[in-house]
C-alpha cells in the first residue's frame, strides 16, 4: 500500500502588482528558469496543477502539488530559480484527485 499523498496550495506572489507586465529582461530570463524547473515536476504528476492567474488587481502563479512529505515540498519549493524575486505562501489542503 502506498502512503496517502500531501496536498498543498502555493501562491508564488510577485515582487510588484505590474510585474507581468513590466518585468525586466533578467526577471523574464528568472521567470523561464522558474517555468523550465517546475515542467518536471508536471510531467511526474508531483503538480497537479499550475499557472499564472490574471486578476485584475496583479496577476500571480498558484500551483497544487501532490508530496510524500512537507519536507520535500520545502526542499522542491528552495530549489526554484524564481525564490527571491518572488515570495511563496503554502497552505496545506484536502485535493480530490483523480487515481
């Protein structure tokens, strides 16, 4: 049998309300490693869902992910290339996931 998964809400806020619209060339270039670094985990199904969402007010990126662990979320979540210019909230939640 293997052991139930964690889930876990992530909103990655950015540093300003406008920074999809007026981020710098070396912020773009952080934001595609940030995209090719979390691919990965997509393709594995460790991400149940993730992108940008447009609110009016400032867009943001949010993810659902799928961990055997808080601690290996920790450690995925420090790795990612955008952790910086960037700033995460994580909240644990109850998914309903296909299996």
């Amino acid at each position: 049998m293997t052991p139930e998964k964690k889930n876990y809400f992530l909103k990655l806020n950015p540093p300003r309300p406008s920074f999809t619209l007026d981020m710098t060339d070396a912020e773009r270039v952080i934001m595609q490693k940030h995209v090719d670094y979390w691919t990965p985990y997509v393709q594995d199904r460790i991400v149940i869902v993730l992108g940008p969402v447009m609110d009016p007010k400032g867009a943001y990126g949010i993810a659902v992910v799928a961990v055997d662990s808080e601690e290996q979320l920790h450690q995925i979540v420090a790795k990612d290339p955008a952790n910086g210019l960037n700033s995460y909230e994580i909240y644990p939640m109850r998914a309903v996931t296909r299996q």
